[in-house]
C-alpha cells in the first residue's frame, strides 16, 4: 500500500498495466487544466486489506465472514482475514481481503490538492466521464477532494466467485514466497 505526499514515491508498478496507463492519462488530462491529482493508494496487499475491513466492523461481523469463508472452502483468505492484527488508522473498507479492486492492481484512491470545488470537480467529473477505461464508480468527495477510480465496472463479486478470488491470491502468494 502506498499514501504518500509525494506522488514520485507512489509505486505505479504494483498497478495492472491497462489500469496503470488509464490512470496516469486521467492525472495528465487533469494537470493540463491545471488540477493537480496527488494518487494515495494503489494496490493494496491482503493483509493491509483485512486491517481496513476489521477497523470499521463488530466482531460479529468478522465472525459471520470468517464462517462464510470457511465454509466455502476459501481457506486462504479466511486465514488472511482472521490472522491480521488490526490497528486504529484512518482507512476503512467493507471489503474483505480478494472483494477489492485495490488488491488486484485495479483501483487508485487519489487527493485533488488545492482543491476548489467550484472550479475543479465538474472538470474532473468530466475527464473521468471521458476516458473509456476508467468505469464506475468514479467517485470524487465534494468536501475532502478524495476521489476514487477503478477499472472493472462492477464490484470484484460479481466477476469472479469466492472460490476463484481464494485460488488466485494462494497461488499469487505461493509464486511469491515459494511454497
């Protein structure tokens, strides 16, 4: 995960490659009318990801998840899910580890810095309206300046089922760490 001030720091590898060059197209179309975009997250790791989910949730929430997740045979990600400690930052999701396009390279949280909502958001609405790549939800927060940008249109569930999202983040982490 990366939040940083500087976004010559901001790891556009981690990003797919497709969403990558949607997203540095979006930020270039913006700084030509003068709106400077500031990317806060990109990929987000599984780990990062279960620390985002249990930051907002009940830990009955938590449990039922966990069980679904066991239940379906998705042992990875429960694992995932009930191993990470969690802390009391800021970010949160509803989004448990693999249901996030962040943890697939595919979505980028940014800041709009020097924001003025008068000038700036029907620009960027319209920038993001224009380029094919980059689908709903296109969100920008009228009173932070956060915007959010993903490629696929629809959420992770709906285009691929648990036991697929459970197999191909096992196999990305086993390709990783070698087991």
């Amino acid at each position: 995960m990366e939040n940083n001030n500087n976004s010559n720091s901001f790891k556009w590898d981690c990003l797919d490659p497709a969403f990558m060059l949607s997203s540095m197209g979006f930020i270039n179309l913006c700084a030509a009318r003068d709106i400077v975009i500031e990317p806060l997250i990109g990929e987000v790791n599984l780990e990062t990801q279960a620390k985002f989910y249990k930051r907002c949730k009940p830990k009955s929430a938590i449990d039922a998840q966990l069980k679904l997740l066991r239940d379906k045979k998705c042992d990875f990600l429960a694992d995932i899910l009930e191993n990470t400690l969690t802390d009391d930052e800021s970010w949160t999701t509803d989004n448990i580890p693999g249901y996030c396009w962040h943890n697939w390279g595919k979505a980028l949280k940014y800041k709009v810095n020097d924001f003025n909502i008068e000038n700036m958001y029907p620009h960027i609405i319209s920038i993001l309206d224009n380029i094919g790549q980059l689908k709903s939800p296109n969100y920008l927060d009228k009173t932070t300046g956060i915007g959010y940008i993903q490629l696929p249109s629809h959420h992770v569930s709906y285009v691929h089922d648990m036991n697929y999202i459970n197999d191909y983040f096992k196999t990305k982490f086993e390709r990783y760490h070698h087991v």
